[in-house]
C-alpha cells in the first residue's frame, strides 16, 4: 500500500503489477502469446477475420459481442483484449465462461444450505460490480451455459450492473443474436429479451457466421 496525500491508502504500483503477472498467468498455454498489437488475420479461420480484428485493435476498451462459428477466433480474440485490459491495469478483470459464473452461484447456494460448509462467495456478483471500481469482463461461451431461470436472473442482474456502471463487457457466443434471444427466453421469457437487449447496449457486434 502507499499514502496518497488526502486520500488515505492506496495499492502502489508494484503491487498492481503483481496482480497483473498473476493474471497473465492464467491465459492458457494456446493463446499465450496473443497479443492484440501482434495479431494476424487468418482467413482460412473465417473471411472476416481481419476486419474483427482491426475493429477490437481499434477500441480494446470497448464492449463486444463476439458471435459465430466454432474455430473463428472468438477466444482467441477475447484472450488478446482480456491481456489488454490486464496491461492497461485501470480495472479488475475477470475471465470465465458463463457456465463457470453460474455454476459459483449455484455452490454458494449449496454452501447456504449446508451448516458443515463455509460460506463462498462467487467471482463475479451485481452487487459488486455497483462499488464505483471498473471492470473489465469476458464471459466466453455465454450459451453454454444450461439456461434455468436461475441463471438467466443472475446473468441479467450481472448485465444490468454492466450497464448502469459502464464496465467492460466482452462476451462471446455460437448463436446468432436472434437465436440468443431465443436461448434465454426458454429459461424464462421475461430475461430472454432484456438480456440480448443490454447485451446490444452500447456493444459492437462481429459476426462470424
Ligand atoms: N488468426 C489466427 N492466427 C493463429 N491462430 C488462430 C487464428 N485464428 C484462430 N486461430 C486458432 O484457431 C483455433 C480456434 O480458435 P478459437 O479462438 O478457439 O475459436 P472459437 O472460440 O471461435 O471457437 C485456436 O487454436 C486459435 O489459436
Ligand atoms: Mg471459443
């Protein structure tokens, strides 16, 4: 920590790049050595791949759906704004599928109900994306997830924080956007809609289809 005049304590510069070498670390060995600067399209991966990636290159701090085929370079993309978030050392960044999130909500309600188990506490809740910290987020594979109304409620609440507190949001998926729709509203067709919508918020959408 270091005392900022006024200001009380703060954490310093070499623990902030502490945390940023501990996150790093957590890129898998395949996309290591992605970096957004160094990046080079393939299109045999997909025609459009060079303008995707001209488009994150061109905004890394801005919110993107990244939609289409398997093997298009959605995670590989998401890898490379995700080191860029970390590096740019402004937020705290998270990675994770939907299907993890989920499943942390799921063990806190487990650890709830069960007195033999300490208390758990997710990575990722509404609550605390509404402190005034920034966030940069990458949820990959966000219809992976088994989509109950439990997940679908916690998805939006988690969205709606993103939106009312301008966080980053990266997201990416198999489906087009109207089947996404689609995907969410079989859970409960009151978040189905809504979540599309504050996905679409303020996001550029790549399609890779
Ligand atoms: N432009 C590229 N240069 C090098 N490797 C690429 C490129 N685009 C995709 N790949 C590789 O193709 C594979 C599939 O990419 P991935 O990002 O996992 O696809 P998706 O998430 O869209 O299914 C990965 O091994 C990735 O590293
Ligand atoms: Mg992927």
């Amino acid at each position: 920590m270091e005392i900022v005049s006024g200001h009380g304590a703060r954490h310093c510069v070499c623990a902030k790049r502490k945390r940023a070498a501990a996150l790093i670390a957590k890129i898998p060995e395949r996309f290591a050595n992605v970096r957004l600067e160094t990046l080079v399209a393939d299109p045999k991966r997909h025609l459009k791949q060079c303008e995707a990636i001209d488009a994150i290159r061109a905004n890394p701090s801005g919110n993107f759906i990244l939609a289409g085929r398997f093997g298009t370079g959605k995670t590989m993309m998401m890898w490379a704004l995700y080191r860029a978030a970390v590096e740019r050392m402004e937020s705290t960044v998270i990675h994770a599928t939907l299907f993890e999130i989920i499943e942390e909500f799921r063990r806190q309600i487990r650890a709830s109900q069960n007195p033999d188990e300490s208390a758990y506490s997710p990575r990722l809740e509404a609550v605390d994306l509404k402190r005034g910290y920034k966030y940069s987020l990458f949820l990959d594979d966000i219809d992976k997830a088994r989509p109950s109304e439990y997940a679908a409620e916690q998805f939006f609440a988690i969205l709606n924080a993103v939106y009312e507190h301008g966080h980053q949001l990266v997201v990416s998926t198999n489906l087009p956007i109207v089947k996404l729709r689609d995907h969410f509203d079989r859970a409960d067709e009151r978040y189905g809609g809504g979540i599309v919508r504050r996905l679409l918020d303020g996001a550029q959408t790549i399609e890779l289809f």
